[in-house]
C-alpha cells in the first residue's frame, strides 16, 4: 500500500563542523526514506550562504561534483515530498532568500493549516512569492519582523498554525524549531568530534555516528552556533499531538521516534494484531517493506511460520512518491513480485501496515490469488484511515480514503480477500510508551487538535482590527 501514502519530509543541520557538506549528505542519505521528490544543502561559510538543490534522490541531486562546490562550516539539508506545493525544481528545499535582515535558507517538514490566509494577507500588501509551498510564507513572515526589538524569528513563530519542525540557516547560526504541539519528530545531536546537530530522525545521527542528546521540544527554539548550543522558547507548549504514523508507517525502524524505537513497536502492533485477529493459516507474509516488522510480530504471536512470498525490487524505489496514479500502478508491478512456490496451495496471512485508497492492494491481492494462494487473510496494523490529515500526509481528501463511508466487509469485498482486519485504535495505542493523549488519530477518528476548517491567521485578525479603526 506505500504508494497510496506520501512520506512527509526530512530535515538536518550541523555548525561548526569543516567538512559540514558532506555530513548533511550523509545525513539526507539516511533520511532518503522521508521523501524522493527533491533534495537539497545550504551551507554558510560564516558569512555568506550558499545552496544548491533539484529534483530527485539525493545520490542523483548532488551528483557531478557540486558537493565540492559547497563549502562551509554550516550547514542544513532536506528531502522532500509535497504537501503543499507541486512537485518541481521550484518547490525544493532548503529555500533561500535574501532580505533586509539579511541571507536565511530554511527547510520545512510538516503542514501549514493558515497558510492560505497568511499568502493572501502579504500579497495584498504586495508581496511577491516564486513557490508554491508553505514554507515560502515563513520567509515573508521572517522578513516582516527583522525589526523586533525582541525576537524577530519568535515574533514569525507566533502566526503559524499547524505541524511544522523547522530548520534555519543564518551567516551566524542554525535555528531549529518545533511546533507546539510536536507533531513532528525533530532530535539534537552531538557528533564524535563536538559538533551539535538536528535532525528529523536518530537514523541520521546514527549515520554520523552522533550521540542522541534529545528531542526539541514543542514549542522550542534551538540555537546552534560558535557560541554553542542555546535554548529558548516561543509558545506555551501544548498537550503534544504526535502523529502515530510515523510508528505504524513513516520512520526508519531503527529510529527512536517519540521516545520509542520503531521497529518494536511496529512488532507490538503485529503482536496486538495477532491477538485481535487471530486465524487458522500456513504461514505469515509481510508486504514490504513496511508490513515486515509487524507480520514479524504477528507470526511470532500467532505460531505461525514467517515466509517472505512477496519480493520487492530494490531498484524501483518507494513508489507512492511517483507524481500520477498511473505512474505509480506502473512502479508497484515492478516493485513488487509475488513467489508462486511460497504462496501456492497456502492459506495465507498477509500483513501491511496500512490501506489508504484500496486499489493497488486489491491488484496485489489479485496477484497472489494468481500465483495460487488457496485463501488470503489480510490485516492490517492499524486502524481504517476514514478522516483528511491537515499536517503532513498526503491524504487530504476523505473521498478518496477507502475506509470513509464503507466498513470493513465493504472494505473486504472490495479488495476480494477471504477475511480483513484492522488493528483498533486502542490496540494501536496501547503499543507505544507516552500517554495515549499525547498522539495525533485524527486519520483515524477525525478528531482534530485545531479547528482545520476555519484556521485563523494573526495576521487576518491584524488587518480586521486595522479596519475597525479606519
């Protein structure tokens, strides 16, 4: 099912290291998972920033030898796929701009909810923007408080709503902030030889061989510089809404995300998955790659043998991340080939992590039906996706969403299998560590911590109070 769902982003930045490049490079590799539309490097060399980015892998970006022709002692790196915002050479990160304040590149996971209104708000005053994405506004907003006798960057801070961990580069200094509410995972680091650094996930600090110091909180600017490592805050932190699919989905499964290593608990969700669902079968087969660490769990819960029977082509990529659905129909043959000999004659159990539209999982279902699997059992390790997400996941439209408006044995009939089932929502939670209260389901129960069908801009408020008085 991966390519029903888009990754959301990855994010790093390093001060003070010499060889700063090639250690966002690093980084980014290890964070290739998070996104394959684009990639980009800033770098300051103490007083000028320079970047390069462009569409692609990050093997395929920083080919030819540009990594060469960025140096620096700093730098911020990011993958991307959009949310908001095409998918072209335009839209990658970082952006970097110039503006009276100075020179700032600024890399962005996440999800604005306002940044309609505040886009609207400075073009009315004549503002000029060359992307598409929200993450441009966060420039303009930038621009518009360099004069605060405060915090010019915590003064941007206090107008945007919604899911967003950022990383900024200044001549000076790495800026690395987190919304609130943490909806996104964001980590500081600190290398072998001394130097502090923030990343989207511990992968990549594993890859520097970095030290995991911990998580920036919601609500918390890091500062990065000569100085050292500085901490302040912009917002009252809020009762955290992490988003749980970075567990059941997203993450590395060597990461540490949220306090809990992914891989365990992706097993407990097979385990949970077992217990709720169990079925009379021959063998466990995951969907890969990302139903493996459940379906692990699931045979080891269930007694059932664990058999590899569909085998991906690590030559085609993630294919959720291909621009149409005719492309990404195309990819997913390609990716994944089914094993006549494991799956004939077998009553299979089939374990992925989740379903979002339907339609390439019933193809793959098919597949194996083909290749002589005498039942298919399917579950699935998490719960139906019935609602939008609104900060960070590529399914805003319910419409498209198989779970909304069907239930399980529509969902069932549907993708043509013998018995489906979806982990529950408490199961889900009982897997991970933190307080269930503290985790995004909002995909799940359409349960939103913002009011995402009228977000309100300060800004907007602004120039309606402005009216009152002219």
């Amino acid at each position: 099912m991966s390519q029903d769902k888009k990754e959301k982003c990855g994010v790093f930045g390093v001060w003070g290291a010499p060889d700063s490049t090639q250690r966002v490079y690093t980084a980014l590799y290890a964070q290739q998972h998070r996104g394959q539309e684009s990639a980009g490097i800033a770098v300051s060399d103490g007083h000028t920033l320079s970047a390069h980015a462009g569409m692609g892998l990050v093997s395929e970006v920083f080919s030819g030898g540009i990594l060469d022709r960025l140096t620096g002692c700093a730098g911020i790196g990011h993958n991307r796929y959009s949310t908001t915002g095409s998918s072209h050479t335009g839209n990658a990160q970082p952006l970097m701009e110039s503006y009276i304040g100075g020179q700032v590149a600024v890399a962005h996971n996440g999800n604005l909810i306002n940044v309609q209104l505040l886009r609207t708000a400075y073009e009315q005053r004549g503002h000029i923007f060359h992307t598409s994405t929200d993450t441009e506004v966060i420039i303009h907003l930038l621009a518009s408080h360099h004069l605060s006798k405060d915090d010019p960057l915590v003064e941007a801070l206090q107008h945007l709503q919604g899911a967003y961990s950022l990383v900024f580069l200044f001549h000076d200094r790495i800026e690395a902030v987190r919304d609130p509410w943490g909806w996104r995972p964001l980590v500081l680091g600190k290398t072998e030889d001394g130097y502090n650094c923030v990343a989207s996930e511990t992968v990549a600090l594993d890859a520097l061989g970095a030290k995991f110091i911990r998580e920036v909180e919601p609500g918390e600017v890091i500062t990065l510089s000569d100085a050292g490592c500085s901490s302040r805050r912009f917002a009252q932190r809020q009762t955290p809404a992490h988003c749980i699919f970075e567990h059941v989905y997203f993450a590395n499964p060597s990461s540490k995300v949220f306090g809990d290593t992914v891989q365990i608990v992706r097993e407990k969700l097979g385990e949970k998955l077992a217990q709720e669902s169990p079925v009379d079968a021959d063998c466990v087969i995951p969907m890969p790659d990302s139903g493996r660490s459940a379906a692990l769990g699931y045979a080891r819960a269930s007694n059932l043998p664990y058999r590899e029977g569909i085998v991906p082509n690590r030559y085609v990529g993630r294919t959720f991340i291909q621009p149409s659905q005719a492309q990404r129909n195309s990819a997913v043959q390609l990716k994944l080939n089914v094993v006549p000999d494991v799956v004939a004659g077998k009553r299979i159990v089939v374990v992925d992590d989740s379903i979002v539209r339907g339609t390439t999982t019933r193809g793959k279902m098919a597949q194996l039906r083909r290749a002589g699997a005498k039942e298919i059992h399917l579950r699935i390790s998490c719960a139906p996706i019935r609602h939008a997400c609104y900060f960070g996941i590529d399914f805003p439209d319910p419409s498209k969403l198989i779970a909304n408006g069907r239930d399980v044995e529509q969902i069932r009939q549907f993708l043509d299998v013998d018995s489906l089932h979806f982990l529950s929502l408490e199961s889900m939670l009982d897997c991970v560590t933190r307080p269930k209260e503290h985790y995004c389901t909002a995909c799940f129960n359409g349960k939103y911590r913002l009011n995402v069908e009228n977000p309100v801009s300060k800004l907007d408020l602004e120039r309606h109070q402005l009216k009152m008085f002219t």
